[in-house]
C-alpha cells in the first residue's frame, strides 16, 4: 500500500512541477537549453546528437561552421525538439526574404536536392488545393458552417488558404504577413495591431508554429486574438521518425564534428539522411537530423497536448489527406 502511496504521491508532483513549468513558459520566453522533461506533454526526453545544417549556419548564424546539437525525443508524445536557443537576431536572417534568390541559391549550394522547383513548389496551386480541401471537408465534418464572416489567416503567406475561389465562404478575408509579399485578389493585409480590433470567426494558423523558438507565447496571443465562439484551424508538417541509438552516445559528437570539417561528405550523408526519413521514417548510424528552419516535429498527441496547456479546447486532430497534422480547437 506504501509504495502505491509513495508512487501516486511522485506522480502528482512531477504534474505538479509540468504544470508549473508550463506556467513559467507561458509567462516568461521559453528556454530550450538543459530541459528535462518534454514541454508538450511532461514525458520523458532522449537526446539525440545533430547538426546543424551548412544552409542554417551560413544564413542563420554567419558561420561557415555546422554546430553539434542536440534533438530531444519524447517517450511518451514522440514529438522531437532541438534544444539550441536562437537569437531573433539569427531567425530574422534566416526567414529575411524568404525563399528568394538568394535564400534558394545557398541552399542549393548547400543541398543540391533542393531545387528550383521545390522552392517554388512550396505554396504551389496543387498543393493548396489539397490543402483547402482538407480545410473545408473537416471544418464540415466537425459541425463547423463553412461561412464565416471575419477570417484571418496568421503568417498565411499570399491568403493562398483562404482564397475566394478556394471554398471557404467569408465576407472579410485578411492575413497578417511579416514577409511583406503581395496578397492574392480578395485578401486584405492587416497589421499585429489590427488583428486585435477584429472579433474573428475563423482563425487559421498553416505552418508556422513548427518554425518557432517559442511556440508558448505565439499561441498564447493567438489565443488573445479569438472569443469563444472563433474556431481555430491549425496546420503542421507531420514529420514522425526513429533516430538511430548510437545518434544519443557522446562518441557520436566525434563523427559530427568529423563531418561538419568535411563539406562533401556531409552533404553526403545529409542526403542519406533525408532519403532514408522519406522512405523507412528512419535516421540510421552516420546520418543526422538536421536542423534547417522546423524547431520541432509533432506527432498529433504532442500537437494535441500544447494546444491543450496553451489554453485550446482540441475539437479534433489528425493527420489529413496533405499529409499534415491538422487541427481544429475553440478557445477554452
Ligand atoms: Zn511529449
């Protein structure tokens, strides 16, 4: 009976301490370096050895050096996370003109698989048209009238999500985009100030949060944004994979930084990486995970679990026919 007792009392403490860490991250930025348990969900953390990619130290950091980090996997959630914290000083160099010339030319440089026309494939006609699908079909599936009066597509890029000729049905279509392109026909701009002025219906939040150092407080004012009525819709990649063990032993730092002196190798043997996470979900011995713009990779239970604690009622989540987790969540 004791050690039943001694058990439960451990396990109420240790929500106890999530709970509170949780509290400090909402209220304060949230820190990356020596977390012991996961942020989404409180599970237990293994860390495996990485690097960053040449693309993401060259453009991000203004080092000609890959730097050895660190991915935590989660053993209860699967998510994964890197611990390194970054500069907004690095992030604003690294999502500065984004996806133009000269971002696609060092990556190209760097990663010559990834090419013109996967640079501008991302955000292609084909692919939102899918995604828009995948929008429409379940807001209706989960009892949501498609017709909406204020939508805001946060970080949605051109409106591309919320076109008129999409499907969605809505009076007032706006985004709030920091890159300062052009929005399609139909698709109002709107400041961070003027996001605030606006009881939305619909707020949509596409691919954004897998790219931030502190995905708490993003959704934290997200969350603001909304009332009780405002139906959320948010959209991350689903990038699930098993990294190999010998990745987590302090040995493994000697390779990495073997590969981070040779340019060609690690090219190498970051393409085999990337083929073998595409086709078995698998970073084997020698290969990396590397860090290049997504900050953590979700699984829907982790995805779940920090709309959860940042203070989302979770209608519904999944991963959709796109191949991205998506979820549906009203303020709580
Ligand atoms: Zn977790």
């Amino acid at each position: 009976m004791s050690l039943i007792f001694l058990i439960f009392r451990l396990e109420a403490r240790m929500l106890n301490d999530y709970e509170q860490r949780l509290a400090c991250y909402m209220e304060n930025n949230f820190v990356r370096e020596n977390l012991e348990y996961c942020p989404f969900c409180g599970g237990s953390l293994t860390a495996y050895f990485t690097l960053t990619s040449r693309f993401f130290s060259e453009r991000a950091c203004k080092s000609a050096h890959p730097r050895v980090v660190s991915v935590l996997s989660c053993s209860s959630c699967q998510s994964m996370l890197f611990n390194a914290d970054f500069t907004q000083e690095q992030m604003h160099n690294l999502y500065q003109y984004y996806r133009g010339k000269d971002y696609f030319l060092m990556r190209h440089k760097y990663e010559p698989w990834y090419t013109n026309k996967i640079n501008k494939g991302i955000g292609d006609e084909k692919e939102f048209d899918l995604r828009r699908k995948v929008l429409i079909k379940n807001l209706e599936e989960n009892n949501i009238l498609n017709n909406f009066k204020y939508v805001l597509d946060h970080g949605g890029d051109k409106g591309q999500m919320i076109s008129p000729s999409g499907g969605l049905n809505a009076e007032f279509r706006a985004v709030c985009e920091l890159s300062g392109v052009d929005t399609e026909e139909g698709i109002i701009r709107v400041s961070q100030e003027q996001t605030r002025e606006i009881d939305w219906d619909l707020i949509l939040s596409c691919h954004v949060i897998e790219h931030l150092p502190d995905p708490f407080s993003y959704l934290k004012d997200i969350l603001a944004l909304g009332n009780g009525d405002t139906t959320y819709f948010f959209e991350v990649p689903y990038e699930k994979h098993v990294i190999s063990y010998f990745c987590s032993q302090p040995r493994y730092v000697s390779w990495l930084n073997f590969l981070s002196r040779n340019e060609r190798l690690m090219m190498l043997f970051d393409f085999y990486s990337v083929v073998t996470r595409k086709i078995f979900k698998r970073v084997f011995l020698g290969g990396f995970t590397a860090l290049r713009e997504h900050l953590q990779f979700f699984t829907i239970k982790g995805f779940s679990e920090l709309l959860n604690s940042s203070g989302f009622n979770v209608v519904y989540c999944s991963v959709g026919e796109a191949g991205h987790i998506i979820a549906i969540a009203k303020k709580k």
